[in-house]
C-alpha cells in the first residue's frame, strides 16, 4: 500500500510539473458605444452599438513549452456584437472563429502558423492611426474597409481581401533590432478550369525602436474572404506608414496604393494623426485620411475627419468620446457627421 501511494504521489507530480509548462487562457474586449451616426448619402440613426474603438471578441489562447526553446501555441477567438448579443461581425456569413483559427511553432527561428490569421495589412493599418483598429471611428480603417453603397456615393474600400486571410502559413520572423517581419501565403485550393493556382499572397515589415516606428506592407489578392472564398479579379495594395513620439505629441502618417487591373481602378490614400496625453490617464486624439478613387475615365475622393478623447479608468477599461465627418463624393457629394460615446473593458 504504501508502494502504491509513493507511485501514486510521483504520477501527479509528473503531471502538475507537464501542465506547469503548458498556459491555456480566456481573453477578450468588450465595447460598446451610444451615439447619432449618419454615414455619408444615409439617414441619420440613433444607436446603441458594438465596437466603437475595438471590435468585441472572445477566445481561448494557449502556449506549451516543448523544451529547447521550441514552443506550440494555438489561436481560437471569435468576433461578436454586444449590443444583440450575436457572434460575428457585421460582415455576411461571417466564420464562427474569424479573429483567429491557427497553431503554430515558435522559437529562435520565429513562428511558424497554420490556419486563419491576420492579412498582412491589419497590423501596419492599426498601428499608424491614432484610433487604431476602429471600423467605426477611424478614418484610415473606414477608407480601407468599411463600404459604403449609397446612390452617389459609392465606397468598396481599398483592402483586397479582408483584415485576415484563411487557409493560410504565416512565417514571422525573431526580432533584428526592433525589425520583424511576416510573410503571407493563402492556399486558393481551387481545381476548376481558370481558378487552378489563384491564392493570396503579401508580407509586411514592422520596425519600432525608442520614439519612432516605421511600417509597409504589401498583398496581391486573388481570393475572396473571410467566408466565400471564391476566385476574384487580382488585387495589390501597398503601404508605407510611421509615427514618432515627441512625449508631448505623438504624430502618425501613412500614404499607400490599391489597384483592380481587369477593372483599370486605382485608389490613393494618405493619413495623418495626432495624440495628444493630457493627463496621465487621458489623450486627445486626432485623424484625417484622404483618398483618390480613380475607376477609368470617372474620380471619386472620399475625406475624413475625427477629433476624440480617449480616459483610461484602469489598465483594462477605458471610456472614449468622439466627433467624426465623413465626405465622398462620386456622382455626387455626399457627407455626414457622427457623434458616440462608448466604454472599453479587456479580460
């Protein structure tokens, strides 16, 4: 009997010293917003949404230390909106798990990853606007993905595929000196006639050291996501884009090009931004993007301005405020101004 208790007491020794070197966590943000939102050629409507400065979402995330340096990670986490309580984005037939799908390796030679991740613009994009990934508030982000299909004011966006791609291996690389990279591959896994090889593929560089920080990315799309997948005229965009804090003021700047070939379309966007810390838990926030959208022989411009504060009530919840005027004009100008308060809890 006492053999057995002494084998017994080894086993879950094993066993809490195994788990001790695995990490399995769940984590998320949740915000909301109430505001008056008239996009540019729509009606004005009172609401009460979800996402104001970050898009909600939940997950499980893990790591296992392998030894040798060598670890395994995975990535589950899935968007929602909070003011219906319903999973995913405001995007059609939106993936369960389109945040994140992946595992992956990682060591001194970097990460290795497979599945559903980020596109090579995402980061770049939020990391050189002052209101960083906001579908709702953010000039730079609304130019590159938030549509906008009213008579006269027609806006598609300049990003070719999504803010992340499925069916994809990511490298990304160890740090040189505050230089990283990572490099993009999308599997089309198409086996008709004129679709066979059609994938996605792009890369983006990333540099921050003291007060300065330097981006660019670059993709060229030929597949459709987050959730049809389906073959789509080849797309390219590109950006280069940086920031600098001056402690007083930091200032951010982006300028970049998309292009549709088949359909002789080319749009041109540049952003600038400012935050400004006014106490120690408070910032004001400001951004403007422009964007020339040329299609043939027809111009479009679209131009946005946003001016917000933005008080951290502790290290995971913040309240924000925010007056944004949004401008296109196509066949016709049409323009709208937008005013929301919202709240931001992490966990």
């Amino acid at each position: 009997m006492k053999n057995t208790f002494i084998a017994l007491a080894a086993a879950l020794a094993c066993s809490s010293a195994a788990y001790a070197q695995s990490n399995v966590q769940l984590t998320g943000l949740v915000d909301m917003y109430a505001g008056s939102v008239k996009s540019p050629g729509q009606d004005r409507k009172s609401v009460l949404g979800s996402g104001g400065m970050t898009t909600s979402w939940w997950g499980i995330k893990g790591t296992e230390d392998l030894g040798g340096g060598l670890k395994a990670d995975f990535n589950l986490t899935a968007f929602f909106r909070a003011d219906t309580g319903t999973p995913g984005r405001d995007v059609p037939n939106d993936p369960f798990f389109s945040r994140d799908a992946n595992v992956g390796l990682s060591g001194s030679f970097g990460r290795v990853g497979l599945g559903r991740d980020k596109a090579p613009n995402f980061l770049p994009t939020i990391l050189t606007n002052p209101f960083g990934d906001s579908f709702v508030i953010s000039p730079l982000v609304l130019h590159a993905n938030v549509p906008n299909f009213a008579p006269g004011a027609l806006w598609t966006g300049t990003t070719p595929s999504d803010t992340g791609w499925s069916n994809q291996i990511v490298y990304s690389t160890p740090s040189f000196g505050g230089l990283k990279a990572n490099v993009n591959y999308q599997f089309g896994e198409k086996t008709a006639q004129g679709e066979k090889g059609k994938k996605n593929v792009g890369a983006n560089l990333m540099y921050g050291a003291g007060p300065l920080s330097l981006v660019a990315f670059y993709e060229r799309a030929q597949i459709a996501n987050p959730a049809t997948l389906s073959v789509m005229p080849t797309k390219t965009d590109w950006m280069l884009g940086g920031t600098y804090d001056f402690k007083v003021v930091k200032l951010y700047g982006t300028y970049g090009q998309a292009k549709v070939k088949d359909q002789d379309l080319k749009n041109t966007t540049y952003s600038l931004g400012l935050d400004v810390p006014v106490t120690t838990a408070g910032t004001i926030k400001a951004a403007a993007a422009h964007t020339k959208s040329e299609v043939g022989a027809m111009e479009g411009k679209r131009t946005t301005f946003t001016v917000g504060y933005d008080h951290f009530l502790s290290k995971r919840t913040d309240v924000y405020g925010a007056v944004m005027y949004d401008r296109i004009k196509w066949t016709e100008s049409k323009s709208g101004t937008s005013v929301v308060a919202g709240i931001r809890h992490r966990f």
